[in-house]
C-alpha cells in the first residue's frame, strides 16, 4: 500500500524515553520492520491487537469542516510508547502497524488557487482513495484474526472501518458510536458527516447505536431519518447528563443489546467529550472518565470487532493531552477486551 508508513525499530528508538527501574510499553510492543504481505505477515505474527493511524483530515475538510484531525496520530503514538508496561497489560500481544499518510493529497486541497467550491468536490473525491485504504487494512488484520485499533482522522473513516470489517466477516457489521452526531448524512459525496449512512445503503452496516447525540446539532429531517429506520436506536446527550431522564449505565446495556449480538465495531468522536481538541470541540460533553467507562464496558463484549477513536485536532500546546486520552482509551480497551 502506497500511503502505508510502517512503524519501524528506528521510529521507536526515536520515541520510547527510557528510564532506570522502569520498563516502558514501546520497549515490548511488536513492530514489522519489513513489511511484504500484510494479510500473511499480520496473520504470521502471535499478537492479538493491531494498531495503526489515519493521519488525514480531508475528510473533515470535505464536511467544511477545521483541519487538524491528521495530527493526532504522531501525538498519541508518543504517549502510548511511553506508557508503563506492567502487570496490568501485556504489550508483547500488540503490533504497531503503522500509519497512512496523505500529506500529498492534503496539499492538493489546501491549493489556493483552488475555489471553495472545487476544494470540496476534490476532497471529497480523494476521500474515496481514503475509503479504499481503510477498508483494505481492516480486511487484512480481521480476516488475520486480530483487532484493529484505529487512531485519528475524521470520522470519514468509520465507512472503510465498516466495509473493510464487513467483507471480512462476510456479514453486515453492527456499530456503536459515542458521538455528538450522528454522521449519518446524505450521500452527497463522500466526507465526514455521511460514513455510517454510506456504509448503512450499501449495506455494510446493519445495527447502528448513536450514543450522545446532542440535540442542538440534529435537524428534524435527520432526526425522522433515524426514527423512520428501525435498525438504528440513539439516546441524547441531554438526557443523561442533563435532564438525568435515563442513566448512564442503564443505556450503555440498551446500546449494548442493540448491537453485541453479532460482530461490532466502537467508534469514539473526540467531538462528544468536554473540552478535547477536536474539529467541533464542545464546551459540553461527556467527562474523560465517561468515555473511558464506555470504552471498558463496550470493549469487555466478546463481540467487539474494533476500536477507532478519531477527530482529535491536537496543536503544539495540546498534544500531550490529547495523546494521553487517546493512550488511556487504547489501554481501556485491550485490558476489557482480554488484555
């Protein structure tokens, strides 16, 4: 794959701090210096977990939306590598796979020469080479028997997730996403408010739960959308943690029967959690410690397929914090899963 980037030994050396009487997570973690085949050379490798990056935004800048999603890649990879490795979780069961890189197709888009108009026909064109990433890497790691973890991008992503995981089970995928909106859009030209309805009409997603929608930012045309479609179920933000009508727990476990029967994916929006940089940061979301109790209990189903946290847009004075979120939802979800 062209816009592969594999992690090496070098690019860890290059990361991994270490220190006297500790033993960092980036010490064990299982790298590919030289990558063939990546179906057989992922299924000839005895680890469970397989995690790579998305450093794009072009599908947030198709949806008119802030660029910056591209970063969060770089910025996670450095916390999680410098993350102790203890008793608590085994790093020799993950892989770091690497990234996919399109720096070149985002200079593309930002030409100025470009208008408005013609930049997002040309975004959202190359957000189906995207597509086509996404979906081939997802199809390798699961028809090779490991989890996917995604990290960064828009949420665009979620489509190639979907397809990629789907034809590798052979079935229709079920997903759940802790979001602030449901992307569930029209299919006008691929971008990042439309992955799960792309995905739902070419069907490749059956069972969809949108946890967290917030009510200020769903239109009654979208609303009727996912009322009228039975195999979609959403609670609202303002319902669990303003108006307290339902709780927390109590719709996790509604969320959890209308997806876990079969194969599912979780996808976390860094857009629902207060205060994180993020292409439409809130002033008003979920807490650090909802997310991570939604990653756990999600993540602990024997049934859950993947993860892939995206739309983190960190800057120079926010990316530490922004990595250790997103290291703290990984390591979440590999100790609920099986460690």
């Amino acid at each position: 794959m062209q816009n592969l980037i594999q992690f090496k030994s070098e690019d860890r050396n290059l990361f991994v701090k270490t220190r006297k009487g500790e033993t960092k997570f980036g010490e064990h973690v299982r790298l590919i210096n030289n990558l063939t085949n990546i179906y057989d050379d992922i299924l000839a490798l005895d680890v469970d977990y397989v995690i790579f990056g998305i450093s794009e935004d072009i599908g947030v800048i198709a949806n008119h939306g802030k660029s910056g999603t591209y970063k969060a890649w770089e910025a996670s990879i450095k916390i999680l590598l410098n993350t102790q490795s203890n008793a608590f979780i085994n790093p020799k069961r993950i892989l770091i796979l690497g990234h996919l890189d399109y720096t070149e197709q985002l200079e593309q888009v930002k030409d100025v020469s470009l208008s408005n108009k013609k930049r997002i026909a040309l975004a959202r064109k190359l957000t189906e080479t995207v597509d086509a990433d996404v979906s081939h890497l997802m199809f390798s790691i699961i028809k090779a028997g490991k989890t996917p973890i995604i990290i960064g991008g828009g949420h665009n992503n979620a489509y190639g997730n979907i397809k990629g995981a789907s034809l590798a089970i052979n079935q229709p995928m079920n997903v759940v996403n802790f979001d602030a909106h449901h992307d569930f859009r029209p299919e006008e030209g691929r971008h990042s408010g439309n992955g799960f309805s792309y995905a739902y009409n070419e069907g490749f997603l059956k069972n969809y739960f949108i946890f967290g929608l917030h009510e200020n930012y769903v239109s009654q045309n979208s609303l009727n959308t996912l009322n009228e479609t039975k195999s979609i179920a959403y609670n609202t933000f303002e319902a669990i943690n303003v108006r307290k009508e339902v709780r927390f727990k109590s719709e996790i476990t509604r969320a959890l029967s209308h997806v876990s029967k079969s194969n599912f994916g979780i996808e976390i929006d860094c857009d629902a959690i207060e205060n994180v940089p993020s292409s439409a940061m809130t002033p008003s979301g979920f807490s650090t410690t909802q997310a991570r109790r939604f990653v756990n209990e999600f993540g602990s189903n024997k049934n859950a397929t993947y993860l892939h946290i995206c739309e983190a847009a960190p800057i120079k004075k926010t990316e530490a914090m922004v990595g250790k979120l997103i290291s703290y939802l990984i390591t979440d979800f590999i100790k609920a899963h099986g460690g």
